[in-house]
C-alpha cells in the first residue's frame, strides 16, 4: 500500500528488539514465530496482507508518539502492541467480511424468491406467451434498459405552452441552514450541497411555464448560535408578480422558502436528532398547505383549492415527511435521496471500527433506512444523478428491485393486472446549474491564463483590481502564475484530500510545475470543529509541513458562497486543473460548476462523475485510492496545452445538459406523467345547498341546548352553579327539555325543500353535514385497552366516563369540543361496546374503525335500521396502492409457511382470517399464537420485496393481525379530518395508553395534545413490532405538547391535565 512507509520502519524495529509478547492468545502470532519462519518476510506480509485492509489514521498517530520516545525498553513495548493492534484490526475485519458476504447471499436469496413469488401470483393471468415475454424481460436487462431510455421520446415534453397551468409545487428539505443569500456551506456537515441545490431548483422550477408558486419547506430555528434569518417563518426567493411579458401574475406567486417549527425552537439540532419531531413538522407543513391552497384557490382557482400538483422530498428525513403528507392530502409523492442509509451502513461496516449497534447511537441509521423504505413506498417517482446511484445504492432496497420493476412496468404497458404491486420509477435527472454569471472568454487574456497581465496591467499601466478572495489565496503562493490544481469540499476523510496532498508532495515534476489550493469550508478554530473535520484539517497541515509544500499550497480560512465563481476563474487563468478525489461522490456538482468556468477535471471513477465524464468529457478518471494515478494524471492536464485546451472546449460545448432549464424541463415532463391526484369530496353537491340554512339553524339549536346546559332545570345546579356529572351523563331531564324546545321550532321552508331533494340521494350519501365542521376541539380517546382475548376491557369504560365529564366540566370549552374514538375494532363492536355502557354512539362526532381503514360519523349520515354508513371520501383517499387480493395471498404464505420449508402448512396455521373484522380496506386474521408470529419489520420486508405496499400491524392485546392500505392509519385519519373538515390538528387531544397497538406510537408525536395514561394499558402489542426498538426516536423524549395522567385518575385530575397541556405550544 502506497504511502505507508512507516510500517516498514516499525514492524523492522520489532523484529531487531527480539521482544515476544508475553501472555499472548494462542493464536496470536508473535515476533519469534515471524522471525524464525526462513522465507517467510514479516515485513511484506504486514504491508501486503495485513495493514492494506487497515485503517491507519489512528495507528500513524500512534506511531508518531512511538517516534518520539527515548526510552528503548517502552519503544519496543510499543512497537509490539501495534503490532497485536494490527492483527486484531485485521482479525475483526475479516470477520465482519464474513458475515457480510453471509449476508448478501441471504438477501440475494430472499430477493430471488420475492421475484418468484411475484412471477408466480402475477403469472396465473397470462398466456404462456405472455409469461415468457415477462420473464425474458428480467434477463435481458440492457436491452428494457435501452427500450427504457427511448419510451422518454413517447412524453409529452415540458414546453412554453404550459404558461396558463399555474401549478403548486412543494419541496422539503429540513435539516442543515437553509437561507436564499449567503448560505454558510461548509458550516457543518448538514449544511453542504444539498441545502444550495434545493434553494436553486426551487428558483429554478418558479420561473418555468406553468409554475405558478414553489414552497421549499424547512425548519425554523430562533437560536443564539445561529443567525436571526433562520427564525424568519416565510423568505422569498423569487418574486412572480410578472411573467416574461410583464404581465401581472398573482401576488402569492413566486418561490419561497417557508420555515415550520417542529423540535425545539431554541436549539440547532444535527439531523440524527431529529427523528423524533416528524410529526410535528407534518401537522405544521398541512396546516400550512391547506391555507395556502386556499389562498391560491382564491387568486387562481376560482374559489376551488388549489392543491399541490407534488411533493418532492429530499433526503431520508424530508422523504419520510413528504410521505405522510402525500398521504394526508392524497396527491403525488417525488423522492431525491440525495445520500442513502444502507450504503453508508455498508461502509462504515466495511471498515470495521464500529459494530452495528454503535453506528446506530451515532447515525441513527436504522430510522434512516426505515424512513427511507416507507418513501420507496409512497413515491411514485424517484429522482437520481447517475445510473450508479440506482444499480449499487436503492439495489440495497426492499422497495426496489430493478427486475421486479421491468416486469411491473411491462404489465402496466400491456394493461395486465399486476395485483397490487408497485415499483417506484426511477429517472435519472443530473442536477441542474446556474450558468447565468458564468462569462465564456475564449479570446481575452484571461482566457489564455496570463494572470501577469491582470495583476500588473498593460504596457505598464496600474494593476487591476482584483477580487478579495484572489489576495487571499494568492498571499500563501510562491508563484501564483503556477497553474492551479483546485480542490473544493469539506475537510471530510471520505473526501480523501489527503491522499491527493501525498500525491502532490511525492510527485516532484507536478511541484515544480504547479500550485495546490485546498478550499475545505470555513473555520475559525480548529478545536471547534468536529472531530473527522479537525482529524483531516490536522493532517493536512501536518503533511504541507512533512512535504515542505509552504508556498506551493494554499488553505485560505474563510470564503463566501459568492467567492466561489472567482475562485474557480482563478484556477481557469492560470490554466490549471479542478480535482475531485472522493472515495465515492454521489454526483459531483462541483465538477460541472468547474466545467462552466473553463476548468478540465480530475475526478474519482467511483459515482457521479462518470456519467458526467460521459457527458462533457472534459478530463480524466483515476482510482482515489492510487496516488500516483492521481499524480499522473494531474501532470498530464497541466503539462500538455493541446489537450487542457481540448478538455476546455468540450466543458464549454456540452455544459448545456446540466443547465437549471434543462433540469426543470426534464423534472417536470417526468412529473406530469405521474398519476396525478388530489382530494376530492363526492358529498360536496348536493348537501352544500343547503350549508347555509343549515348552519343558521343548527347554530340556533346549538345555543339553546348550551343555555338548557347553564339553565336549572330539576335543581340539580343554580344558574351559575356548576354542572351535575350525573344528570348530564344520564341525559334524561336536560335532554327532554332540548327535544321540547326543539319539536316547537319550524323549519324554514327552503330547508323542509332541500331536505325532500336529499331523500334521493342514495343511502350512503350524508344528508347532512357532521358536527366536526363547526367544532374547536377534538377530544380523540385512542385506549387500546383489551383482555386476552381481543374484546374491549371493561375498566376502559370508565376512563372514558371521566375523560367525557372531565372536558364537560368546563362549559366554555365544552360548547365547541366533540369527541371521537380511534381503535382497531369495527364499528359493530364499538357500538355494542358503547351500548353496554350505556353511553350513547351520537356522544361521539366520529368513529375512526378498524385500525384507521374506516371513518365514520354517528347520527350524521343516514341510518337505517341502526345500519352505521362508512365515509365514501376516506374509502377513495386511502385507495392509494391497496392490493387486497395480492396481501391476502402472499401474508397467508408467509405466516404460515414453516422455517426452512417453502409451502403453506394448513395443521400449523399461526393465523387464520377473522372476516368478522375485516372490511374493502382492511385484512383481519386471528392469531393463534403469538409466540410464532413473525414481527412488523419482518412483514414489511417480504412484502416489499414482493412490490406490494401496505400498513401491516398487530393489535388487540396480540389477538388480531390487520394489513390496511399503504398511508391509512389511526394518525391519518385525524389529519384526514384535518382536509376534510378544517379541524385543525392543533386543536386535538389524544388520549392514550403507556402500550397499544404496533401504531400507537404513530398517535404521541405531533402538534396536537396528548394525555398518556399511566397504568391503564399493561399489555399491548408493541412488542411485535420491530427487531430494534426505535421508540425513541420517534417519540420526543421530553415535548410540552404531552402529558401524564395516572390510570386512576379523577375527572377533576384529568381536567386539569387538559388545561395543563392546552396552553403548551410550540
């Protein structure tokens, strides 16, 4: 291994100290047996075998101190405990390449017989022809590779025409500082080049035709450790008040970067400890899209919302968001990931200096992946830079699979029914660029790098002056006429800057004849920094000076994001070089925003910069890990004028392709072809006739059943005295007086019209609208409170009592709060459980049934013979990816296949189906022992690989089994209410138990209030829900919005604890 010289000097000093480890392991190998084997050469086995796979940042600075030490007796003690450190290095790393490989054939096992699965259901309606078409499609990878890149001409391009559209498009990017001017980049490693690609595809996409208003969401952070600008809740980025013709287009147009609070707001927060404030972000982003639909429904709409025509997430976090919202507002969901979970997992692991459970403390990552796989789900497009990131990095996925993809999308060509399976479609689109300020000079003097002439004038003449950041990276510089080889990144190991300052100390030629400019981020102090960013800083100023490189090298503190264009027309004139070492880049933006000022490239083989060698070629490939390549190559560009000028003009020629226009054009054509889709109600037409005589009257009703409330009917309370809890729990004397009241008022008769209209409408169809519409507060009791056989506990009744009289107690709140219920039961059994309490079903404004897969609303749609009618607009808003026929199918194979056996076994069902409980949008099973089932991650896993998409959880004290479609849940359904009614999430209060159902974490976190009853639940089903628990990182450890009550608390207690949490806010 180039470079490690060093070795070779220390493992010579162990052999001549004659020094043995005393105490070894067995099989440890020591000095003796080294030196006593004839042939064998220590010294090449360590450097060739051993310290290759090492990792030897740590050790050469071990080493360094064993260097400096006098005394001999511990130097040789040193030396030799680097040497056990090594083998013991190697030792792990060997291990964990075992297990990997162990691994990857498991998991190319289990996706082989997810295909085959798959092919296998799907195949029982095709001819024989038509299977061999379908499996042939799978082979021949290249070639549905090639028919995939020619279908792109079948689209109907982006164009001009588009100008009356005037589309909403929403972007999420949430960690890191984002702001539109002066973005810090280099502050930290979440603030780096996702943070500008975002801001400029979000200006970008607000000036293309069409486009009427582009939201990029963010965090909003009031911190002293950060600027006043990242607490400002909107910015504008572009303003649209004008199109190109100067015509007015609407004063809510333009780009904007709209900042949520979700997390603490006093606190900059890295994005690892962010997880756990989701939800929040996702209330506070509805909240605001619905107002802005609103708004814009108003300008543009004709009084009709205008809803997001997408939302594209960028990121793990951000697409995790972006696919509950997508869910919430049923419109379509676009994916950026910018970096992936599992592939930085395989390399940490590779390197074996952390196990698994160590890098998630750190990274998070197993909440990362999950977030990532729950954004596979819901996108229906998924947005890369290069052909690579697909292939080596969602390959890594159970959501996607590239075989399993081409068979699905060949189905949909031919209208062949895929059984609810689904791939996400990936596209790659490189990253667009602002080539505005980007000035071609083929014929100036700037142009043929003669800098002399900038900097001393012409003939004589006074200097030029010349940009700030020219002084300050020409003050390190000897020569500054040198050509320049420039490196732009973070001071970040993977980065690899200091194999490339080796490459340029040990190559002499490259020296002499060139200069080094290192721009690696802002720094005030080294000590302050991170430990891998002071790591690398540190090195390379340890190796400017162990290369005697002072005057050769420059390493300037600070720079603007302004600074950038002239650093880069600062390499150009001096005809130098831009280099990108990476280990792996993703992309590489860098290198095409390079290309536009004129420079040729040196870039890693690894990642993005082939495809974008491909399209501008304009320099050359080298291996990051071979120095001397590095070395090479760089000479190459620098020494040969004739092919730098080449290299130059094919930059120039083709920098076209990553053009922002170009970008958005291609983004857009492929977005339209998504499904498109949005809310929309059915119940709108005829029933909103009569909205406002309805409203009128039912709020005259309303207020005198409020003052029957306040009034002393029987005595049981004086006119400002307080309730009785048993004469309103009852209902009987005070509710007679409202029905007589009642029954003595007439109906106007424009109303008594509309009502005779409304009884054609069809039974399940409202004749009226619920009361939700008009309520303040939601009190939501979602207590997954059961025996062991499944059925409601009867102690949940009395809860329930208190929680009612408790919100009753106060009778200003009490006239604008309803109340509903969120469970995994269907509403027969709720109602029979109600009934057995004696509480009526019309206490209740909503019923969300059966795990979140029903909605419904007691004594508002019509009823016949007790018959409750479930809501036809959340059966079609969580239609989204169901495949009720396909998940019925492969969860019976799975559950009751046996280990190591490959068939369904009918005499050890683990469970068997519960059609009592199951309805169109919801698959009940029993379970017969929950011992043998398997958990919640297991079943998402096979059922992803297989392409099918769905909400798979346990419930009733580990008795049921239920799989609902994709983005239908409890949580769902109340911001379903949300879009539906205006009820404001906000606005709610959860009542929950310590334990639950597998989604009853999904009920804690978010902007409404939530009161968790200790003691209540001693048993759920949690348990069965994930390998690694990740509670914590999705439920916040400490948030003002929750709560505490105990089991046995009091109405009076629980009153208080809801007027406790109800002046909490964000």
């Amino acid at each position: 291994m180039a470079g490690n010289e060093w070795i070779n000097g220390y493992l010579e000093a162990i052999l001549d100290s004659g020094g043995g480890g005393t105490g070894a392991m067995e099989e440890k190998p020591t000095p003796v047996s080294l030196r006593d084997t004839g042939h064998f050469n220590p010294t090449k086995y360590f450097v060739e075998e051993v310290v290759t796979g090492v990792d030897e940042t740590d050790l050469h600075r071990t080493w360094l101190k064993v260097v400096a030490t006098r005394n001999t007796r511990e130097r040789s003690s040193r030396l030799e405990n680097m040497c056990w450190r090594i083998w013991h290095l190697t030792r792990k790393q060997k291990q964990l390449e075992c297990e990997e490989n162990h691994r990857l054939a498991n998991r190319r096992w289990e996706r082989e017989q997810g295909l085959r699965d798959a092919t296998e259901d799907m195949s029982e309606d095709l001819s024989e022809g038509e299977r061999g078409d379908s499996l042939g499609e799978m082979v021949h990878n290249e070639a549905s590779q090639k028919k995939f890149q020619r279908n792109f001409s079948n689209l109907e391009v982006w164009s001009d025409d588009k100008k009356e559209k005037k589309i909403y498009i929403v972007l999420i990017s949430l960690h890191g500082l984002v702001r539109g001017e002066n973005m810090e980049l280099g502050r930290d490693s979440d603030t780096g080049g996702q943070v500008k690609y975002v801001v400029e595809l979000a200006r970008a996409l607000a000036k293309m035709p069409g486009v009427y208003r582009v939201d990029l969401f963010t965090r909003q952070i009031s911190s002293p450790e950060i600027d006043w600008s990242y607490g400002e809740p909107t910015e504008m980025l572009t303003s649209g008040l004008e199109d190109d013709d100067g015509n007015e287009i609407g004063e809510s147009s333009g780009a904007y970067i709209v900042r949520i609070p979700f997390g603490p707001r006093d606190k900059y927060l890295r994005k690892e400890l962010l997880w756990p404030y989701i939800q929040e972000f996702v209330d506070g982003a509805l909240a605001h899209i619905l107002n802005m639909s609103k708004v814009l429904g108003e300008q543009i709409g004709a009084g009709q919302p205008i809803w997001p025509y997408v939302i594209h997430g960028h990121y793990a976090d951000a697409g995790d968001s972006a696919a509950v919202l997508s869910g919430a507002l049923n419109v379509p969901m676009v994916l950026t990931g910018h970096s992936l979970g599992r592939n930085k997992l395989e390399q940490l692991l590779k390197q074996g200096r952390q196990s698994k459970e160590d890098i998630n403390s750190t990274y998070k990552i197993v909440r990362r992946i999950e977030g990532e796989e729950l954004s596979l789900d819901a996108a229906e497009l998924v947005i890369t830079s290069t052909k690579q990131e697909i292939d080596e990095q969602w390959g890594l996925y159970d959501g996607f699979d590239v075989k399993l993809e081409k068979v699905l999308r060949a189905r949909a060509r031919r209208s062949v029914n895929c059984h609810g399976r689904f791939m996400p479609r990936m596209v790659v689109i490189p990253p667009g660029m602002d080539f505005s300020n980007v000035v071609v000079q083929e014929d100036t003097p700037e142009a043929e790098g003669e800098l002399s002439t900038l900097i001393g004038g012409i003939e004589g003449g006074s200097p030029k002056a010349l940009p700030t950041i020219w002084s300050e990276v020409m003050r390190f510089l000897t020569n500054p006429h040198k050509p320049m080889i420039l490196a732009l990144s973070r001071p970040d190991p993977k980065k690899n800057l200091t194999t490339l300052l080796k490459a340029f100390g040990e190559c002499r030629p490259l020296r002499e004849l060139a200069n080094l400019t290192l721009i690696m981020g802002n720094r005030d102090d080294i000590e302050e920094m991170s430990s891998g960013n002071a790591s690398v800083l540190t090195t390379v100023l340890k190796m400017i000076d162990k290369y005697d490189l002072y005057g050769s090298v420059a390493y300037p503190k600070h720079h603007k994001q302004s600074d950038v264009p002239e650093i880069y027309r600062l390499a150009a004139n001096t005809k130098g070089v831009f280099i990108n070492p990476a280990l792996v880049e993703p992309f590489g933006l860098t290198l095409i925003e390079a290309a536009a000022h004129g420079l040729p490239m040196v870039a890693t083989k690894n990642g993005g910069p082939v495809d974008i060698h491909q399209a501008l070629n304009n320099g050359l490939l080298v291996d990051p890990h071979d120095q001397r390549a590095i070395a090479d190559a760089l000479l190459k560009l620098v020494s040969e004028k004739t092919l730098w000028h080449d290299c130059q003009k094919n930059g120039w020629k083709n920098i076209h392709l990553f053009s922002w226009p170009e970008h958005c054009r291609t983004y857009l054509t492929r977005v339209a072809a998504c499904r498109m889709r949005h809310p929309k109600w059915q119940v709108d037409t005829p029933a909103d006739e009569i909205a406002a005589e309805e409203s009128s009257l039912n709020d005259s009703l309303k207020d005198v059943q409020d003052m029957s409330l306040r009034l002393s009917v029987d005595e049981k309370m004086s006119l400002n005295g307080s309730l009785d809890y048993k004469a309103i729990a009852s209902g009987s004397d005070v509710q007679d007086q409202v029905n007589r009241i009642m029954s003595k008022m007439r109906k106007p008769e424009s109303q008594s019209k509309d009502s005779e209209g409304l009884k054609k409408l069809p039974d399940n169809l409202p004749s009226k609208y619920p009361m939700l519409r008009r309520r303040r507060r939601l009190i939501v009791i979602a207590l997954d409170f059961y025996d062991s056989k499944g059925g409601p506990d009867k102690k949940m009744i009395q809860i329930m009592q208190n929680i009612i009289k408790a919100v009753r107690s106060d009778p200003q709140n009490a006239k604008v709060s309803g109340f509903a219920i969120s469970t995994a039961m269907p509403v027969a059994e709720i109602v029979e459980f109600l009934t057995s309490a004696k509480i009526q079903v019309n206490e209740f404004d909503a019923l969300i049934c059966s795990s979140g897969s029903e909605m419904y609303y007691p004594g508002t749609y019509g009823e016949e013979n007790k018959k409750y009618f479930p809501d036809p607009d959340y059966a079609l808003h969580i239609e989204y990816r169901w495949g009720c026929e396909g998940l019925k199918k492969t969860i019976w194979k799975l559950m009751n296949t046996p280990e190591g056996s490959e068939k369904a076994s009918d005499s050890l069902r683990t469970i068997e189906e519960d059609a009592k409980s199951s309805n169109a949008h919801c698959i009940a099973y029993l379970v017969k022992d929950p011992s043998k089932v398997k958990k919640v991650d297991y079943l998402r896993q096979k059922l992803r690989m297989r392409g099918l998409r769905c909400h798979p959880m346990y419930c009733r004290n580990s008795t049921r089994m239920h799989l609902i479609p994709l983005l239908a849940s409890r949580a769902q359904a109340l911001r379903y209410l949300f879009v539906r009614w205006g009820l404001n999430v906000s606005n709610m209060y959860v009542f929950v138990g310590e334990t639950g159902d597998t989604d009853s974490e999904e009920m804690i976190s978010g902007t409404h209030k939530t009161i968790v009853i200790k003691g209540a639940v001693t048993k759920g089903s949690e348990g069965l829900l994930r390998a690694t628990n990740l509670r914590d990182d999705i439920v916040p450890s400490e948030s003002p919005l929750i709560t505490n009550v105990s089991g046995d608390a009091s109405a009076d207690e629980i009153a208080n604890a809801l007027k406790q949490v109800s002046k909490a806010s964000l």
